[in-house]
C-alpha cells in the first residue's frame, strides 16, 4: 500500500477527526472513504456524459457506419 503526506490546516484535520470519531471509524479511513467517494463520482460523471453523447449522436454513427 502506498503512503501519502497530506498537510492540512488545523480547522480541517479537526473537522475530520470528529467525523471520523462520531463515525466510529480512524481518520485515515474516513479519508480513504472520502477520495473513494469522489472517484466514483467522477467515474460515473464520466460514464453518463460519455453515454449522453453516444445516444445523441447514434444515428450520425449509423450514417458514418
């Protein structure tokens, strides 16, 4: 597993450390959790515009076919 240094200002690590702890969870994974979220998100933003243009531009396709 790699291992990255992340400096953050006071206010933020605080906020993630009380998450983290009504969580019940290590600040460390409530940070994983959060990059994971992020990821997905813009994978699936991707897939969805990605369909969008394909359907859009189905019958060009077919012509170009």
């Amino acid at each position: 597993m790699e291992s990255v240094t992340v400096n953050l200002p006071d206010r933020l690590a605080s906020q993630i450390e009380e998450a983290a702890k009504k969580m019940g969870i290590s600040p460390e994974d409530f940070i994983k959790a959060g990059i994971e979220e992020k990821l997905s998100l813009l994978d699936r933003t991707f897939h969805e515009a990605a369909d969008l243009v394909l359907r859009k531009n189905a019958e060009l396709y077919k012509r170009l076919a």
